[in-house]
C-alpha cells in the first residue's frame, strides 16, 4: 500500500489539506468526511486521518483533484487555530470554561464580551460606599477638588454616573462627561493637554 505525502495550511474557520497523488483520476478519487475523521482513496492508494483535533462539518468539506495533488478543505465547527491535523488535543466543543487546557489560539478566538456600562456603574454604587482619604491614601490629592467631583457624581443620575466613568476610563482620565446620550455612541477620545504626548504603555 502506497503512502501519501501530504501538508496542510489553516485559518480560524478553515483547515486544508494537500496529498500529493500526482495525475490522480477525479472518477477514481473518494473521500470520506466524519466529525473526527477524513479518509481518501484512490485505487490502491489511501491515506486515514484521526482522530482530528478539533470536530468539522463534514456537510461544508469538500475536495478538488488537480494534476498534481487533490486538496481537501476541512470546515472546523470550533474557530481556533489546531497546530497539526490529529491528535488528542481536547475539542473546543467539548471543552466550556477556558481552562489551562485550551489552547491560547482558541481561548484568543473567543469573542471578547463588551462592557456593560449600566450593569457595572449599578454593581459599583450598590456594593460600595464613598471612600475616604483615611480608608484609601489613592483617594488623596486635593481633597477640595476630590469633594467637588464626588459631589457631582453623588447628585447625578444614572445615565451621567455611566457617563462620567465610560468617559474618564476609555479617556484614560482626560476627559469627563455627563453626557451619555453622546458617550454611548462609541469610545471617548483621549485628549492629552496642550503640548503633551499620550503615549499607551504595554
């Protein structure tokens, strides 16, 4: 039984595969795809693959044979980078919280969630009560300054409390709104002052 040299290439949705089956007839070609394992034959020529590292959709694979290889495009079900065709990495599907087990490729893949402004600033106001200068030396500074702007948090409404914290965090501390029909709409520039730089440190 001859065996086949083959290589492969992948995106997050995709994984391909080139055997290299020189002048290959398409009618003599048949390939098998399942969630966990692909099989190509081609007269006495074959080549099994599994079990897979991660589950495709066998519906959404297919194959074309050229004069020089026959390329076989797997459609992963999990988006996420495998590293090799087989092995006993865990699935992605199977695998729910990110633990030390999933790679970083699928980790990273995952969506990152987007902040919830009103559930934060509600969980903030309900769980903690005004810190003092003598609790917390961070609150320092110019406790007159300080005082005046815990006292325009303390009298706005909600919808200025998620204002003023979206646009002092994403501003890195330039800039404080009120305004969240405005601050809402997207992230709050930074506005370093006059004559400064803002540079981000990894």
């Amino acid at each position: 039984m001859a065996s086949l040299r083959h290589e492969f290439y992948e995106t997050d949705e995709k994984l391909t595969i080139s055997i290299f089956d020189r002048g290959a007839d398409p009618a003599q070609v048949s390939v098998a795809f399942e969630p966990r394992k692909i099989s190509y034959a081609n007269g006495e020529k074959t080549l099994s693959l599994e079990p897979l590292k991660g589950q495709i959709d066998p519906e959404r694979c297919d194959f074309t044979v050229g004069k020089v290889k026959v390329e076989l495009r797997l459609v992963k079900m999990a988006q996420g980078r495998w590293g090799g065709i087989t092995g006993d990495a865990p699935d992605p599907l199977q695998t729910a919280p990110i633990g030390p087990t999933t790679s970083p490729a699928v980790a990273e893949a995952r969506a990152k969630p987007k902040k919830n402004w009103e559930e934060l600033t509600t969980k903030i106001l309900t769980s903690e009560k005004e810190v003092t200068v003598d609790e917390d030396p961070n609150v320092g500074g110019d406790s007159t300054v300080n005082s005046f702007f815990q006292k325009i948090f303390g009298d706005a409404d909600d919808d200025a409390k998620r204002a003023m914290m979206k646009s002092f965090q994403e501003s890195g501390g330039t800039t404080l709104s009120t305004n969240w029909e405005e601050v809402s709409k997207g992230t709050v520039e930074v506005k370093p002052p006059a004559g400064s730089e803002w540079k981000k440190w990894d």
